[in-house]
C-alpha cells in the first residue's frame, strides 16, 4: 500500500541526513583553535596527559580514519568516554534522557494546546476584534527568550501563587508530572507567537475553501461541516505547521530544562561546557540531531497519514 | 482607456470576489512603526553616555539592590551595586550590534549559494542542498551553543558560529525564488538576448529574489540576539564584567523572588526588539506584496 | 401554479473597508421544474453571487441586503436561517468552477457523494454507498465500485467534474445550480460534462440554472436566459430570440464579440471602456458609458426592466431601435479588424 511505501522511502531518505550530521559533529573538533587537547586541558597540562589525550581521540591519526572510527563506535551505539565522569557519553545521556523525552512531548501537546484554538477562534472571527488581538500579540512574543518566558512563568505560577514546584523534576511520576507543566508550557508558549500566526493563515485557506462550500451545499449542517471536512485538512496544515517548528522546540528545550533545573540532556551539556568534557557536548549535539530527525519523521508520517496526496510523491 | 475583449472562451472567468483598492505608499502603519521603535532602540544604544552618567560596570556594594526610583538610580541598582539603567542601555550596544552583524555574513553567504545553486543546479546544487540538510537536522540553538563552545569564548565565536548555522536559511530561501524565477519571461528573455550569466544573475535575478531574503532577515535578527541573549544567559557569550541583556537575567533570577524587575527587565528589552523587528518584516511583506 | 423557483429583486452587498460593494442590484429570475435556464455576463456582472446567494454560500462578507426568494411558493426569506437553509439546501444541488478545488482533498470521493445521502435523506451506510456508486454510474464514471475509493487528485479533471455533479444530485434536488461547470475543462470533455447534465435533466426532470460567460455553452444546454450586467439582468427570454434579435445593446454586443462559425465574419466587435464600479452609484443606465447607441436620455434615467412580446424583457430605454443596430455599427470606428 502507498502508506507502508511512503514510510519506507522517508525512512530511507533520513539514513544520509543522519550521515550528515555525524560529520558535523566530527569536525566540531577540528574548529577548536589550536591543538585540542591543549585547548581542552588548559595551558598548564602535562605533556603526558596532552599525549595521552591525543591517543584516546585519535588526534594523531589521519583525518580520514578518525572519522571512520567515530562513525564505526557510533554504529555501535559509542559516543565516547566523558573526560569528566567514569563512565560513556552514551550511559550518561541515557541517563537523562527521560526528562527531556517528556519536556519534548509535553511542549509540542501544549503547543497544540494552545495554538490551534486560538489559530481558529482568529480565523473564524476574521477580521473582528480576537482576530486582531490574536494578530498582534504575538508580535510581541517572537522576540521573547524562552529561558527568560520560564523565569517569568516561575515567578508568577510558582512564586507568587504557589501552583507549581520552582524547579525539579522530584523522584515519583506525580512529581515528574508537576514538574513538567511549567517548562512544557515555557517551551510550548515560546514557539507559540509563530504556530498561531502560520496556523491562522492556514485556517482562513481551509475555511474559505471551495470544498466546505460544496459541503455546505449539500445540507448536512454546519456541525457536521466543521468535523467531517474542516477540521481533518486543519489536521493537517497543523501537523505541516508543527513540523516546520519542532526543530526550535527542541532546540528550546535545552535552556528551558537548565530555567527550571530538570535533570535533562539539556542541563548536560551546558555543564559538560562548563566541564570541558567534550565527548559529552559532542554526544548531545547528536542526540539532539537524531531527536529532530525521528520527530521529523513523526510528522511525515501522520501528515501522510491524514493527506492522501502527499503519498504520490 | 482599454478596449476589453468580451467574452471568447480565451478569457477566463476571473472570481467575483471584488479585490480591494491597492494603496501604494512608501511607509504603511507597521513599517513605520517597526522603523520608529528600533531607530529609537539604537539611539538610546548609541547616546548611551548623554542618558545616563552611570558607568554600567562601576561596582559600589553600598548601594546594592536600590529599587527602581532610587536616587540617582533610575532603575535601580544590581547586587553590586551597578546601575540597572546604564546596564540596559550599555547592554543595547552589545546585543543590538552583534545581532544585526551576525546576520551580515549568513545573509551574504546564503543568498549567494543559493543564487548559484537555484540557477545552475547540477552537482553543485545537489550538494549545497545535501549541506542544508545535513545543518538544518540541527537544532539553532543547540548547534549554535556547541560551536561557540569548540571555538572558545569572545563575539568572534559567536558570529563565526551564527554565520556557519545561519546562511543555510537563506540559501535555502533564495534558491527557492530562484528556481521559480528562472523559468520567468524576464529571465528567459535575458538568457535569449546572450547576456553574460553573472549579469542575468546580478541585474536581473538577484533584485527579483532578494526580497524574501530581506524579509527573512527581520526575523533572522530577532533569532541571532536570542541567541546572544541565551548565550549570555547560560554564561557563555560576551565575557563579565561587559553588561550583556542575557547576562543580566541570570543575576537577576536568584533575586526573583525580592527584586523581580531586576530578571523582567532585560527581558522586557528584548521582547520590545523583537517586536520592532517584527513589526518591520510585516511591513515589508505588505509593501512589497509578498505572498 | 408557482414556478420552482422565483426570485425577485434581489440585491447582494458587499462591505468594504472603504465603503460598500453593491455586487447584485435587484435581479429576478424564475425557473421550473425540469427547466434549463442560463445566466450569461462578463466576470463581477454579478453572476455567480446571484447563484451563491440563493442557496445561502455567500462568501464572506458579502450578505443579501434585500429581496425574497420563493420555493415552491414559500417565501425561504422570512423563515428562520436553520429552516432556509433546510429547504434551500433540500430543494437544490450546486456544481462549481474548479472540481479539484471543490473537492475535500483528503476525503475519498465516493463518501463525499454518499454523505448527503447518509447526513440528510437518512440512509444506512450500506444504502448510501449503493446509492454513491448507482449516482456514479449514472454520470458517466467508468468502474464505480473501484473509483468509490479514489481521492480526487487521483482522477481526471473530467472525472472530477462528474463526481460533483454526482455531489449536487446526491441529496435529490429539483434544481441543480451549475457555476461555470466547464470552464476549466478541456473543450472535448466540456461537451461530455454538458452532455451529462443535459440527460440527466431529460431523465429526472432536474432543473438547470447555468452560469456561464460563454454564449455557446448556454445556447447549447438552456432554453431560456438571462443577460446580466454590472449586478442586474439587463435582456431575458427564449434563448433563441435572444440570440436571434437581441433587445439590449449589451447582449448585441455580446453577440458580436463572439466569431461565428456559420455565418464567416471578417469583423469582431469589442466593448470599449470597462464595467463600472460597483461601489458608486450613477445616474443613468450602467451600461450607457459603453454603449455605442447611448443617447443624453439613457444617462439620465435608470431603464426599468420592460417587459415584451414573446415572454422576454429588456432594460433599455431605445430598445425599439433593436432592428437598427447591427446596420449602425457596420460603420462604426470602434468595429476592429481581426
């Protein structure tokens, strides 16, 4: 069937992409300035621990074959040994993995959440006062830095009325649960101002098109106009709207988990940063790649899954 | 006066949806608006100096944590003691500087890869396409944040790194408008006529397909000084004691609960940028009629 | 006994930003059962929003300002909005321009027939079908059973015309209303489409409104038509006395504008000037500004619709001077060479 088929072939067509991405990350070490390991170490390592951190990466190889090696260890699941802690870069981001898995999912629902009935309650009042308010206001949200969106979020929802834990991410799933609503609302109102904007467009297109008016025409009711023909081709432009975006969600998710101090791949990398541990930065950059490329193909799949025309192509 | 033709089955029936009156002025209400607000935005960067005497790093821990409308301080003062006003204005020159600069080169760079790749496609398209990809599996910040980090800290960094993730937008953009334009009466009559191809491309294409560029780098701005600002705020963009806008939330976040004003502020800055700037891409999008 | 049908003086308002569009300037028109009736103009006479209007699918933001629309005797203008659109919606079927656009994308077609019959005469879902597939056959579409599952964009633009037809009969109007049915087709797949539509009518005694701006597409399928210019119907009748020896110099010029195969002309007439807006009102006949046998009286007064012998009518104030034209514009400058 032409579904299975095109699930196939954008399974297929993520393989080079994901290629790709293992190069930008190699050569991420080749931009530091200077020789690595000394940049890495500080100025007043010893020449051994220089030599010895040569070896471990590979430094004293030919370009080439270091890059062979790092993407055969990765095809192996390998992503290095942290400089910092005793144990593998891979161990250690699937360590934290769960946090960010469910500020990922919990921002992109509320993103919905949020943006579509607004994006619809605009588009049907084209042109009246909510349509305008939803309009403008978010003018004011696409410059808005989500880190600072949290603060403000903390300081009223947490602070001052006291709903929600500051930060942390608690040890039971109810505290997980609490501790997620603040960061997932931040990292879904910070991609909210464009989702709204680019919906609302969609939803005018949808609402004004020929085919609600063929079934208008046929008198079925206005209820049943809205749910069998409007709101699937909403469905739609939605899931494009969202997958356009999902790369700045996640991307959001990383400062927002250090905002609210959830134990995150996020907060791993800044203080792998802080640490110098750079086969952890380098790890997490690429788990970050392969979050945007799986959701991607989320996307994909249930846009064709709600779009017959896009499986032709 | 046009003579019209009526009605052979050559003419198409155009909708019946009357089209409103196009009014063709210089400036439209968000244009002037957007230019307005970030005009005065870079006056109060650049007259920082003629706004306030305070020296924006100068530490006086007697007078830490002044409320806003303290004497002398209109805004108040940090946990140092340093003026939160001088800081903001200071902190403008930095942010609004590196934001517009860092979309100079990415501007360039982009459009004219895409330029070339929309228009002469073959090898050289497929593979700037494959670099696209490859960039854009990436998430901005997250690839932004790691490159400032293997190239070490200093606004060097930082706008090596926003060029090296941020041209591939615009070329993305631009190829777009190119492949589409290419196929245009203008272009093909340029091509007829025997014109050398980096003149159809300078004369004739790149006014065509710069527009969306242009539009694209309203918003492009707004990202870059996120960017800045999120460095800063994670610690790791311009160096202390430099006041930065990011910076300045993170000391004021462990006051949040006694001196609010002092993380909402900075804040409140660069929202007001981003919406000039906004303001200023949909002005130019109804200005140009873009779609 | 009533007509169908009848609509009188119908008036169609657009608001503006910068003022108010009147799009429809009361305009009246009957048609009866089984009837084919076309409505001819140029684009923006006003044509479509008169179809639109009476089935109540005007676009945003345009509204009736005025003027009553009689089914079966019943006046719908005066019931309450749900009952209206229950009795318009029940009575008629509507075709439109663009059949891809008139489709839901992501719906298979052979559900978009049978939800009419599913949502609105109450049948099982097997019933429906059955009754989607019969409706397919009937409009000419090959392998109903298969096609039932296609999504539009899998079918031709034939096809897909067919399907909308099957669309409007689906609900069993009396009436169907088409809107440029064939315009975006191909010229050999127009003549299948109206051929559809013209045995359909015989064999169910459907009636026909057809908006079109092509004269050969209506004097093909109607028996009667109305002429509209600038939101008002400005010559009606049998449509071969119309073409035959038209009352109104626009529906003259109409004529003239079109080559005729039969009778090999060497000369095309145009229309100078262009329609007028629809925002202001002038004085006078709307078409006198363009007209080439206007006199000071016609830009004065605004001509009634008049009625003639051999049920037709005409808005013109000189229309007796009809016999008259065609020698008057032999010599005319405005005659182009083609």
């Amino acid at each position: 069937m032409g579904f299975v088929l095109y699930i196939g072939r954008r399974l297929l067509a993520a393989v080079p992409v994901l290629f790709g991405t293992t190069l930008i990350v190699f050569f991420m070490i080749h931009l530091v300035p200077g020789d690595p390991a000394v940049t890495l170490l500080g100025t007043h390592a010893t020449p051994q621990a220089v030599a010895a951190l040569h070896a471990q990466m590979g430094l004293d190889q030919p370009v080439w074959r270091q890059y062979l090696d790092f993407l055969g260890r990765l095809l192996h699941g390998d992503l290095g040994h942290s400089f910092f802690y005793q144990s593998s870069v891979t161990s250690l981001i699937l360590g934290r993995i769960s946090a960010t898995l469910w500020l990922i999912l919990a921002g992109a629902i509320f993103a919905v959440l949020v943006s579509v009935p607004l994006a619809v309650w605009a588009a049907s009042r084209r042109g009246g006062l909510a349509d305008h308010v939803i309009r403008t206001v978010p003018l004011l949200g696409l410059g808005m830095p989500a880190f600072w969106l949290g603060i403000m979020l903390i300081l009223l929802f947490a602070l001052k009325l006291g709903l929600f834990p500051v930060s942390g991410y608690g040890t039971t799933f109810a505290q997980h649960v609490q501790g997620i609503i603040l960061p997932g609302l931040t990292v879904a109102l910070a991609l909210t101002p464009i989702l709204v904007r680019s919906l609302r467009t969609s939803m005018i297109n949808v609402l004004g098109s020929d085919y609600i008016t063929t079934a208008r025409a046929k008198g079925i009711g206005a209820g049943r106009t809205i749910a069998g023909h409007a709101l699937r081709n909403a469905a739609v432009s939605s899931v494009t709207v969202l997958g356009v975006n999902i790369a700045y969600l996640v991307g959001s998710t990383l400062v927002v988990e250090r905002v609210f101090s959830l134990p995150g791949v996020g907060t791993q990398m800044i203080d792998a940063i802080f640490n110098r541990d750079f086969p952890v930065v380098q790890g997490v950059t690429m788990f970050f790649a392969v979050m945007v490329v799986a959701v991607n193909l989320l996307t994909d799949v249930a846009h064709a899954g709600l779009d017959p025309r896009v499986r032709l192509s | 006066m046009k003579a019209l033709t009526l009605p052979g089955r050559s003419v198409p029936a155009a909708g019946t949806t009357p089209r409103p009156r196009r009014r063709s002025r210089r400036f439209n209400g968000p244009l002037l608006a957007g230019l307005i607000l970030f005009g005065l935005l870079v006056l109060a960067a650049i007259c920082a100096p003629l706004i306030t005497k305070a020296d924006p790093t100068a530490q006086d821990l007697t007078q830490a944590l002044l409320p806003p409308g303290s004497r002398g301080h209109l805004l108040g003062t940090d946990r140092f003691g340093r003026d939160t006003l001088a800081r903001l204005l200071y902190g403008a020159r930095i942010d609004l500087r590196v934001g517009v600069l860092a979309v100079v080169s990415p501007f360039l760079i982009g459009t004219v890869l895409g330029l070339v790749s929309g228009w002469f496609g073959g090898w050289f398209d497929t593979l700037v396409m494959r670099i696209v990809d490859m960039v854009v599996a990436f998430p901005f910040f997250v690839l932004v944040i790691a490159l400032v980090f293997a190239l070490g800290p200093g606004t060097g960094s930082i706008y090596l790194a926003i060029t090296l993730v941020g041209w591939v937008a615009y070329a993305r953009i631009v190829r777009g408008e190119v492949l589409v334009a290419k196929n245009q009466e203008y272009a093909l009559a340029a091509r007829a006529s025997g014109l050398p191809t980096w003149r159809i491309l300078l004369r004739h294409l790149l006014p065509n397909v710069v527009l969306q560029a242009i539009v694209f780098s309203m918003s492009d701005i707004v990202l870059s000084i996120l960017a800045i600002v999120t460095l800063g705020y994670l610690g790791l963009g311009v160096p202390p004691p430099t006041p930065d806008w990011g910076s300045m939330i993170q000391d004021g976040q462990q006051f949040m609960l006694t001196h609010w004003y002092l993380a909402a502020l900075p804040g409140f800055a660069v929202v007001i940028t981003g919406l000039a700037l906004a303001l200023i891409g949909d002005g130019l999008v109804e200005r140009m009629n873009l779609r | 006994m009533s007509p169908l049908l009848e609509v009188e003086d119908l008036h169609v308002e657009i608001p503006l930003p910068h003022g108010t569009l009147h799009a429809v300037r009361g305009v009246s028109l009957t048609a009866d059962a089984g009837e084919a009736v076309g409505l001819v103009g140029e684009s923006g006479s006003g044509k479509s929003l008169t179809l639109r209007a009476l089935l109540g699918l005007l676009p945003q933001p345009a509204r009736i300002s005025s003027g009553r629309i009689v089914l079966d005797g019943v006046d719908v203008t005066a019931l309450p909005a749900r009952e209206r659109r229950r009795r318009l919606t029940g009575a008629m079927g509507m075709v439109f321009q663009d059949s891809l656009t008139a489709l839901n994308p992501v719906m298979r077609v052979g559900a978009q027939i049978a939800e009419a019959p599913r949502r609105k005469l109450g049948m099982s879902a097997a019933q429906a079908k059955a009754r989607a597939v019969e409706l397919m056959e009937r409009v000419g579409i090959p392998d109903p059973e298969r096609r039932y599952r296609a999504y539009p964009h899998e079918l031709s633009g034939g096809m897909r015309q067919r399907i909308c037809i099957a669309i409007a009969l689906s609900g069993r109007p009396r009436l169907i209303l088409a809107d440029e049915p064939t315009t975006a087709l191909d010229v050999t797949i127009q003549a299948q489409v109206l051929g559809v539509v013209e045995s359909l009518r015989r064999a169910e005694g459907v009636g026909l409104i057809l908006v079109s701006h092509d004269l050969a597409v209506v004097s093909e399928t109607c028996r009667r038509i109305y002429v509209m210019y600038a939101g008002r119907v400005v010559e009606s009748g049998p449509i071969l006395d119309v073409l035959s020896a038209p009352r109104h110099p626009y529906s003259f010029a109409l004529l003239r504008s079109v080559p005729d195969p039969d009778a090999p002309v060497h000369r095309l007439l145009t229309i100078p000037g262009q329609p007028p807006d629809l925002m202001e009102t002038a004085a006078g006949c709307s078409f006198a500004p363009r007209c080439l046998f206007a006199a000071d009286a016609c830009r004065e007064q605004d001509p009634p619709l008049v009625a003639l012998p051999g049920d037709r009518a005409t808005a013109c104030l000189r229309h007796e001077e009809a016999d008259r034209w065609s020698d008057l514009v032999a010599g005319l400058a405005t005659v182009e060479e083609v």
